[in-house]
C-alpha cells in the first residue's frame, strides 16, 4: 500500500508542470484579486489543496471501486457541468473582492467565496491529461483502498507544484494588478463557461445519438442468415452458406435470386447477397454483398471478429480491390 502512495507522488511530481499549467490561469486571479498577507495566500493554497484532496480521493476510489468499467463513462458530463459552477465561483469572487476593496457591503450569496476549499473541488474535477493518467493507473490497480492511495500520493506531488502561487499572490499588493486580476477572474469565468455548455451540447447530441445506435452482430443466437445467389454462382455461395452454417443457431437459408423467401423468415434476418443481385428493394434489411469467388475464410473471421455499429441497415461489401 505504501507502494502505490509513492507510485502516485512519483506520478505527481512527474504530471505537475502539466497540473500548474492548466490550474494557474484559474488560481492567480483568485489569489491576486484581494489584498493578502502571505500567511493568509498560503492558507488559500492550502484551502484550494484541501478542495482538491476531497474530489481526488473520492475519484481514486471511485476508479478503484468500478475498474475498467469507469474507461467507458462518458467524463465530459462531470468536466462541463464542473466548468459551468466554477465560473460562477469566479465571477461571484470577483464581485466579492471588487465590493470588498470599494468599502461596500458583501452580498451574503458571495461570501462563500471566502474560502478556497470548494475552488479546489471543482478543478480537481478536471479531466487533465495528468489527471486522466492517475486516473487509469488507480483502475487498473483496482480497489477502493488502493485508488485512494494512489491518488493521495497524486496530490501530494502535485501539490508541491501550488505553493509558489502564494509568493505569487503578494502582487495583490500593487492595486492596479489586483484590478487586472479581478477582470481576469471574470474573462475565465467567461471561457469556462463556454467550454462548460459546448461540454453539455456535445454531450446530449452523443446521448441522443446513442439511442439511435443499434448493433449487428452476425451470428447472434437469434439471428436468421439469409443467403440470396445468382444462377451463374450457385456453386461459391452454397459453399458459403454450408461455411456459415458451422457458426449459426438456426438453419441457414439459401434461395437462387428469389427475395420474396424473405417474407416467410421470421426477423432478425442478416442477408449474404450474390454481388449479381440488385438491392434497391433490400435496403431495409442488414445485409453484406458478396463477390462471387471472394475468399469465404476471410469472410468467416471478419464477421466472427467484428460486432457492427450502426444508426441504420448494416450494408457491407465484400469485394476484391
């Protein structure tokens, strides 16, 4: 266990530069935007680590927990809907900091602000490249208690990385560059806010999509294999047929040229058409057309091999180049 704490520091220490080049554009206008003592920007950094140290825990044991199966959840819903509250932590921080250095009231809704620690949850549910590596290091190692340690050891190699940003935070001092950084927080809320909602788009337009996807996979249990040929190549495609049939559920048909059998085979129905064969009437069927002579072994593995993923009728061709 103490193994994979080092792994993740290691993994931090090396990722680092990566996490302060996509975490400081966030990070410097919240701590240049107020007037801080360097005790009080360090105890910022530490708010914002300790932000981050919550999202990374839960998402090493997260990843620990699902094991592979986390590889194919669709991230981007977690990083835009993350985007979209961090730019509202920014722009209401920027009011915050801009009432607060004008001697006005704070509005109650702002003061949240204050502390750091709920800025460093939301960017460390970023899905930076460093951090998708920890990521798929803790769901390959697999168990709770293991994602944890690694991504513990993560954020303290990373971590590392963050406390220049407090001697950096002492600009705050200079008045015209506390304005610039309150501006900054604001025109990042902006970008985030973009990226937030193209995030959302992209992701419903891929849900919507999926639900449109259906997928072929020849030999299915349930599958009836229709094979329709030429007079002229009956003897290659009864060949096919008796070399599919090792493979099929159900008895396959073969019919020379006659597409009205269809009507009398029960779906689903997966059709090998004789490449002489016109398929304007077949295109609501899955169907693969095959030229005649084509190596049937070939054919054999590709369709053993392959599930096909498709939004309409599978059509496929089997031709010589």
């Amino acid at each position: 266990m103490f193994e994979t704490l080092l792994n993740g520091a290691a993994l931090g220490l090396a990722t680092g530069t990566s996490c302060l080049a996509t975490c400081s554009p966030i990070y410097l206008p919240y701590l240049i935007s107020e007037d801080r003592k360097l005790s009080k920007s360090l105890l910022a950094v530490m708010e914002i680590s300790a932000g981050r140290f919550v999202s990374y825990l839960a998402f090493g044991a997260l990843a620990g927990f699902a094991g592979a199966k986390i590889a194919t959840t669709n991230r981007e819903i977690f990083t835009s809907i993350a985007y979209i509250l961090l730019s509202i932590y920014l722009v209401f921080s920027a009011v915050r900091t801009n009432r607060k250095s004008k001697g006005c009231n704070i509005p109650k809704m702002t003061k949240f602000t204050q502390n750091g620690i709920f800025l460093g949850i939301l960017t460390g549910i970023n899905f930076c490249p460093s951090f998708l590596i920890a990521l798929s290091k803790a769901v390959d190692l697999g168990g709770v208690t293991s994602g944890m340690m690694l991504f513990l050891g993560f954020f303290f190699g990373t971590s590392v990385f963050l406390i220049p940003l407090a001697f950096i935070g002492q600009l705050s001092k200079v008045s015209i560059i506390k304005t610039v950084a309150q501006y900054a927080s604001i025109l990042v809320a902006i970008w985030f806010t973009f990226a937030g909602v193209n995030g959302l788009k992209h992701y419903y337009e891929h849900q919507k999509s999926a639900e449109n996807t259906r997928y072929v996979e020849v030999f299915k249990q349930e599958n009836n294999i229709i094979i329709i040929s030429s007079q002229d190549n009956w003897e290659y495609f009864s060949i096919l047929r008796d070399s599919l049939q090792k493979y099929s559920a159900n008895k396959i048909t073969i019919a020379e040229g006659n597409i009205g059998i269809l009507k009398n085979i029960p779906s689903p129905k997966i059709l090998f058409l004789d490449a002489e064969i016109p398929v304007n009437e077949l295109n609501e069927f899955d169907y693969f057309v095959v030229e005649n002579n084509h190596d049937i072994s070939k054919i054999i593995k590709f369709v053993q091999q392959y599930t096909f993923k498709t939004s309409t009728n599978l059509h496929w061709e089997f031709k010589k180049k």
